[in-house]
C-alpha cells in the first residue's frame, strides 16, 4: 500500500488518519527550563489537540535539538530519522528538509517563530497534524517523535510526541 499511496497521494491524504495519543516533557534543569503545561486536549471526537507552554530562563543563542523518530514493534525501536540540527542558524536559513517539514507543521501554532535570542515563554497552542502537510506516505502504526533540546551544551529539555497513523483502504 505504500506504492498505491505513491501514485494516489490525494486519496492517500483523504483516507490517513493521524491521532496524537501522548505528550511528555521533562526539563531536566529547572534552573533553566521550566514546564507550565504540555498537555494533550481532545476538542472534538476527532481532534486531540496539543498544548504547550514553557519558560526558558535565560536568554539564549546556542540551541541544539536532536530530533530521533521511532516506531513502535516490541516497544519503540529507531525509526529512518534522527539528525540534530542548530536551531538558530535553522532560523536564519532553513536548511535541512525534514526539520523545515516538521517545522512548516508547528509554526502557525508556535511563538517561536523568530530569529534567536530565545527567553521567557515559549507557546505552542492549539497543534494538530495538519493531513495535507504529512506529504511522505508513512506505514500505518504508532510512532515516537522525540527533540532533545541542548541549551548552552547541555541537554536542558526533552519534549516526546506518541501517535499514531492508520492508512484506511
Ligand atoms: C471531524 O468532526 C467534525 C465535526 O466535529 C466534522 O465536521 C469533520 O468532517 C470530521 N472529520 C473527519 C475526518 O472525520
Ligand atoms: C504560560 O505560563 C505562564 C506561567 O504559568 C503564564 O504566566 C502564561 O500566561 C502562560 N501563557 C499562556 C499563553 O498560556
Ligand atoms: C541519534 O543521534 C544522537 C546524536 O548524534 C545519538 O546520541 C543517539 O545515540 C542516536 N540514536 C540512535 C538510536 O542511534
Ligand atoms: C510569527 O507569528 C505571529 C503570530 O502568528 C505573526 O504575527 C508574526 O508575523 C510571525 N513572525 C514571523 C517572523 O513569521
């Protein structure tokens, strides 16, 4: 079905059907990063959306995040993603295709979208995956998309998105 979806994109879209099922954050240094809220909402039968707020203490230009993607068989196994990408020259210049895929999907619904320095209270509110934007057909099942954020050369933050993909034929 991956080949048919290939070749029938427009169906492929209209059939998937993309679910959040859960969302972690872990600061892992208060001192710098602190989580209000990172919570999933379910505003309709069929919309979960995500809700994220949290307050970076310090100004900051060095920004890391390593992003891995797994999959889930026998608990969740590394999946064709995992690259760590400079979020302040990504700003300036969008270089790498899967980050500005990732990023194209959040920006409407995120404060971030500036240049660096990065301080105070950073919002996503409201996401959802948007069908029409998950442009690569992905095979159905549950998926782990995790960003360690690396502030300063240290790992501060890590932020974990579970869901789902069902191709419906
Ligand atoms: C989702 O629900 C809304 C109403 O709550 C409906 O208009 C829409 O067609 C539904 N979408 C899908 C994909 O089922
Ligand atoms: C984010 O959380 C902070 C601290 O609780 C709060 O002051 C602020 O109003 C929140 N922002 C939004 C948009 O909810
Ligand atoms: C993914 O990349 C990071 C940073 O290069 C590395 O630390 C990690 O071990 C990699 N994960 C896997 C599953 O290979
Ligand atoms: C960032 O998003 C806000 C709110 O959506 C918008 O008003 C602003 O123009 C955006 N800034 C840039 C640089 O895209």
């Amino acid at each position: 079905s991956l080949i048919k979806c290939v070749y029938i994109n427009f169906l492929c879209q209209e059939a998937a059907i993309i679910k959040l099922t859960n969302v972690v954050c872990e600061s892992y240094d208060k001192s710098w990063i602190v989580v209000n809220n990172c919570r999933l909402r379910a505003i309709s039968r069929n919309r979960t959306v995500y809700n994220l707020n949290i307050t970076l203490l310090h100004s900051c230009s060095n920004i890391l995040v390593n992003v891995q993607v797994f999959k889930r068989a026998n608990g969740y196994k590394p999946w064709l993603f995992n690259f760590t990408m400079d979020a302040c020259k990504f700003q300036r210049k969008s270089y790498n295709p899967t980050a500005i895929l990732m990023y194209n999907a959040i920006k409407d619904f995120a404060n971030m979208n500036h240049t660096c320095p990065y301080v105070g209270d950073q919002i996503i509110e409201g996401f959802y995956l948007r069908p029409e934007l998950v442009r690569l057909p992905l095979p159905t099942g549950d998926y782990l998309v995790s960003g360690d954020w690396i502030l300063n050369n240290k790992k501060r933050l890590v932020v974990s998105l579970y869901g789902s993909f069902i191709e419906d034929f």
